[in-house]
C-alpha cells in the first residue's frame, strides 16, 4: 500500500507539456496529485520530490489501463477529480496499417477514459453536490473533422460524446466537462513555415498556451453547476 492522499486530482499523461503544467498548478495550490506517464522524463522525479504520487502506465491495451486503476486506489481513497489529458496525436500515414492507428487512437481517447471513468466512480462519489469532476480533453477538430487525423478526430469526438454520457450518469455528485482546444502549444518539430500557417488559423494568430487550459479547469473545478458541457479554447478558429 503506497502513501495516502487526501482527495488528489489524477492527471492521465503528466509527464510533459499541458499535463505537466496542470500537475505543477495543482502542487503549488497545495493540491494533491497523482499523474500517470509513460515515458520518464526528469520532470517525473521533479513531481516526486514536490510530492506528486507518479505513476508509470501504458493504456495502448486495456491490461494497462486497468492496472493503472488499480494502483491509483492503492494510493487513495477518494478523488477530487479526474483529468483526462492522455493522448496521441497520430495522423494516417502509408507507412502505418490504418487498423494500427485506428485502435490506438481509440485506446487512448475511448478505451481509456470509459474504463478509468467506470473503475474510480465510486472515488469520486460520496463528497456532496458537484463535489467532483471529471475533464476529458477533445479538440476544436471534433466539430469540423481532419483530412489527415481521421482516427484521431473520431476518437476524439467519441470522446466528446462521452462528455454528456458521463455527465447524466454522475451528476449531481460529480460533474463532467470537456475541453477542446485548437492550437494551445506548438512541437519542437513544428518548423517555421508550419507555424506561421497554424496561427493564421485562428483570429487571433497566437498559440494560446498552457495557462489558457489552467484557467478554464479551475473555472470548471469551482463550478457548483456546469456540466455535460464542451468548452472551446480555439482563438476563434471556426470564425476565419
Ligand atoms: N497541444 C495542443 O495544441 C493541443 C492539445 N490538445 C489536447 O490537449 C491534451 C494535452 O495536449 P499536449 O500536452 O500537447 O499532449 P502531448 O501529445 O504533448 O502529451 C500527451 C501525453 O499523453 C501521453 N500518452 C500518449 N500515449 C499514451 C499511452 N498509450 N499511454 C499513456 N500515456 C500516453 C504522452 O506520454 P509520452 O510522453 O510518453 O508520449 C504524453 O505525456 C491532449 O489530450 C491533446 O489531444 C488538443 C488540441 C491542441
Ligand atoms: N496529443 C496531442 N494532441 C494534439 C496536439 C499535440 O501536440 N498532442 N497538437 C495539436 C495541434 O496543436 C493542432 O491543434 C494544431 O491545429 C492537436 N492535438
């Protein structure tokens, strides 16, 4: 049996990037937090040593994901919340059999949040009226779909559908928004002609960075009434 927390946020994907930075917002809001990664970056032992309960953890097969459930309630026994930021962002490639990124796009973004929303149910429950929440982050490309993320788009909208799903089947105790962001951070391979074609995207031709997504959770962890609900942070994309 690992330390107990006390109510932690559970951060899927906290490794690198927006998971990292909600899980260091939690911290220095002396916040509990329990974060699963795949790959160990140095900032896992930085989380560690600042207290984070870390978890190492594969959701491309269901054993992973269940395994993960399992250790979380080894750690606690209540959640505050849980947030689903575990993703990969694979487009169709000649080199890939389309069924190879079909089912990983649906392990990660169905799979993954279905069974992980199912097994910490009963860890959510049991605080009061909207006294938990659940966050699923979708994309902008659930409404309008992707010519090159197909699989990625699908899965991401199967998630969005389970947003409201969610939502029914928890409330009043627990509520269940999605976040679906376009541009937010760049990758360290996006070249110089991909980004100035990315911001030209959007109205306001910026990445809107991690802070945009910390803000919006804790609008959505103080709420006492949102739910079933998606919240765009996209820079007016749609509108170009
Ligand atoms: N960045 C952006 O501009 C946008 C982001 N979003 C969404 O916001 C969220 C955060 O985005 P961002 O920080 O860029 O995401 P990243 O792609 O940078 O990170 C995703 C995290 O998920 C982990 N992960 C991927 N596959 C698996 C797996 N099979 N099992 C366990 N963990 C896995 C990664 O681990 P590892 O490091 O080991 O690969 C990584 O830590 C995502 O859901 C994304 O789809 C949506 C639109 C725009
Ligand atoms: N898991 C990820 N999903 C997405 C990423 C990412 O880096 N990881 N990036 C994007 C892009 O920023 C896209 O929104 C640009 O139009 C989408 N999803």
């Amino acid at each position: 049996m690992g330390h107990m927390l006390s109510r932690p946020v559970l951060i899927t994907g906290g490794g690198r990037r927006i998971g990292l930075a909600l899980a260091h917002h939690f911290l220095t809001q002396q916040q509990p937090v329990i974060l699963s990664y795949r790959t160990h970056y140095p900032a896992i032992d930085v989380m560690r040593r600042a207290g984070a309960v870390c978890i190492q953890a594969d959701f491309a097969h269901d054993e992973g994901i269940n395994a993960f459930a399992e250790a979380v309630k080894s750690h606690c026994t209540s959640l505050r919340a849980i947030i689903h930021n575990a993703s990969g962002w694979q487009a169709e490639s000649p080199s890939t059999p389309l069924s190879q990124v079909l089912n990983a796009m649906l392990q990660i973004h169905v799979h993954a949040p279905y069974l992980l929303n199912h097994a910490l149910e009963g860890l959510l429950r049991g605080h009061g009226h909207a006294a938990s929440d659940i966050i699923h982050f979708t994309d902008y490309v659930v409404e309008r779909g992707s010519d090159k993320h197909i699989a990625y788009a699908a899965s991401k909208a199967a998630l969005d559908n389970m947003t409201r799903s969610f939502a029914r089947k928890l409330a009043p105790e627990v509520k269940v928004n999605a976040i679906a962001p376009a541009l937010v951070l760049f990758n360290e391979d996006d070249d110089a002609e991909y980004r100035q074609k990315a911001l030209n995207k959007s109205l306001m031709k910026i990445a809107g960075g991690e802070k945009e997504i910390i803000d919006l959770v804790d609008y959505l962890l103080g709420s006492s009434y949102v739910t079933g609900r998606s919240f765009a942070v996209d820079g007016g994309r749609p509108l170009v």
